[in-house]
C-alpha cells in the first residue's frame, strides 16, 4: 500500500463523518431552510462527497482497477472538490451582501438568488466533472496527461486558473467586509459613547476571524493549484501527494467554520447527542456576518 494513499483515504473518512452530520442536521431540521442553513448545506454536501470520492478512488485503486471506475472516481473528485470551492465563495457573497444590503437582506430576492447561485455553482461543477468522462482525458496520450492522471494538462489549467479567479474575487470581497465592519463597529461605538479600545477590541476581532477563514482556505489549496500550474506529467508523484493532502483538509476544515461554530446548529447537535438543551441559550436567527 501506498502511504499517500491510505493517508488520503483516512483524510476522506474524516470529512465524510465529519460532514455528513453537517448534512442531516441541516436536512432533518426544519429551521435550518434560511439561505446561510442552504449555502452552509450546499457546502457540506459538497465536502462529504469529497470525502467519499476519497475513499472510493482508494478502493477502486487497489481492489478494483479499472481505466472506466478511474474515471468515475476522478470526475466525482473534480465535481465535489469545484462545488467545495465555489460554495466558499458563495457564502462569501452572502455575508456581504448581509451587510452591504442588511436592510432588504430578508426578503424573497435573497431566496431566489441563493437558489441561482446553488445552481450556477452545482451546474458549473457537475460540467467540469463531466468532462473527463466524455473523453477530455489522457488515457490514450499519456504525454497530455497532467499532475493528477487522468486529466489532461489543459483541464487542469483551467481549474486553476477557475480557483484563483475564485480567491480573488473572495479575497476583494472580504476586504470590502472588513471596512464595512469596522464602519459599523465606529459608528456603534459613537452611538453608544463606547471607548475607543471597545471599538479596537471588537474590530480586531472581526478582522481576526476573516484572516482565519481566508487564510485557512489559501493555505490549504494555493500550493496545490499553483504546482497544478507548473507540474508537469514526468514531476514525480511524491510533489502532488505532498499538495493535494493538504488540500483535502480544507474540506475537513471547513464544517469547524462554517457549521459547527453556529449556535444554532450546536443546540442540535448537544440535543441529539445528550439532551443538553438548555432553555436559557436564546434561539436567534443570526444573519451570515454573525457567523
């Protein structure tokens, strides 16, 4: 056995588990039909496939080889891992907008539009996925091939370059939500004559938390979309194990962010799990810069 395998196999059974309580928590209670519960779903749905594309690819590998299942296996991973990144940039849009249009935030456009953005970004993945399938592969040119056999360079040119215009519009939007954060931390600050180390306290700490999520998501996949960029099929296979491991804890990662550090999603879990509901924690509706 390959070592990189079993330790990617390990990694997908972690964040199979891991989202998969994600997801039935959010199916299975009815309050969670917000668009933040949806994009938060949409996102963990995303990941468990991820994890169980893993898992497969590791079995098909070494019990059932197969050029078809290899295919398969590799199309369920572009897929889960697409939808993955474009449901990050998705919540990332709905936080801003939470902010930027706070007061018409609640109403049926915001609905629709996260229905739009589910397809767009589902559509877009299961396109992408596809395309090995359909041929876009270098099973019958191995000098096409790329970092991770059996996409073609090209194909893997073009999720990278996908991901990085990706992180950038991210990474322009959460500086726009940094300073419409720290606009409204001063002007609640003045309103309420707070001093000014509150005001420094609580903008910090917004900051803090946006670098966190950024900086969690860049370091887990711009190694591996920049090597996808200058490998080359003759690299060893040691330089993509080494880049795409980490990659993989993104999406191990990301139900601690996004779902697990809800109020609301943790009073479900202690209630299902011990009965630990407490009648004195408040049950709010939080808005997405809230989590």
């Amino acid at each position: 056995l390959n070592p990189w395998d079993v330790a990617l196999c390990i990694s997908g059974t972690i964040i199979s588990c891991e989202n998969a309580i994600v997801v039935v928590v959010i199916f299975y209670t009815p309050t969670f039909r917000a668009p933040m519960f949806l994009l938060i779903g949409s996102l963990a749905t995303a990941d468990l496939l991820a994890g169980l594309g893993l898992i497969l690819h590791f079995a098909f590998i070494y019990f059932m080889p197969s050029e078809a299942v290899s295919l398969l296996t590799v199309g369920l991973l572009v897929t889960s891992f697409t939808a993955s990144v474009s449901s990050l940039l998705t919540i990332t849009i709905d936080r801003y907008l939470s902010l930027y249009n706070a007061l018409t935030y609640y109403s049926e456009r915001t609905v629709t539009r996260t229905y739009i953005m589910l397809i767009l970004t589902w559509g877009a993945s299961v396109c992408y996925g596809l395309l090995p399938v359909m041929g876009w592969n270098c099973l019958k040119a191995p000098s096409a091939c790329s970092v991770v056999k059996p996409l073609t360079k090209n194909h893997l040119v073009i999720l990278s370059v996908s991901f990085f215009m990706v992180f950038a519009v991210m990474l322009q939007l959460y500086v726009q939500i940094c300073r419409i954060v720290c606009r409204h931390a001063q002007q609640i600050a003045v309103q309420r004559h707070f001093l000014a180390s509150s005001h420094y306290v609580t903008t910090r700490k917004g900051i803090a938390t946006l670098a966190v999520i950024l900086g969690t998501f860049a370091s887990c996949w711009l190694p591996f979309a920049i090597y996808c960029l200058l490998g080359d099929y003759s690299y060893p296979a040691l330089y993509t194990y080494v880049t795409l491991l980490p990659a993989t804890y993104n999406s191990m990662i990301n139900p601690v962010i996004y779902a697990f550090r809800n109020q609301e999603i943790q009073k479900v879990l202690w209630t299902v799990c011990c009965g630990c509901f407490s009648s004195t924690m408040p049950f709010r509706s939080r808005s997405p810069s809230d989590v």
